[in-house]
C-alpha cells in the first residue's frame, strides 16, 4: 500500500474530467505533506484511472487528469 493511497482514492472517487488541488490539500486529504517521492508515485495513480498532469511550485497545485479509454 503506498502512502499517498487516500490521495488516489479521493482522485478516483473525485471523476471529474480534470481538476486542480492544491498541496495543502493534498496533505490534508493524504495525511502527509507532499514532497519529492509524489514524482515517482504519481505512476501508481494510473491504476485509478487518471494522471498528474502539471504541478505548479509557483501555485504549490497539481492538475490531475482523468485517462481517456478509448
């Protein structure tokens, strides 16, 4: 189980096409700050049926995106 598993379960559970959340409320909804390793978990988030589409530091956000199955 990854740490950031109740993040990808908010995610999935979110279904929308797309939409921002912020890194306080990514901590929130986690449990956990987010910090460098989110970069090689994001890969897991496939498995929900969405993708990180673009962190912003500037905005301290991060776009996810819901994966079209075509």
């Amino acid at each position: 189980m990854s740490k950031y598993n109740p993040l990808w379960e908010y995610v999935q559970s979110n279904g929308s096409p797309s939409f921002k959340l912020t890194f306080e409320e990514i901590q929130n909804i986690a449990g956990i700050p987010i910090d460098h390793s989110f970069l090689t978990y994001k890969k897991e988030l496939t498995e929900y049926g969405y993708q990180v589409g673009k962190i912003s530091m500037k905005e301290q956000t991060v776009i996810f995106k819901k994966i079209e199955r075509g």
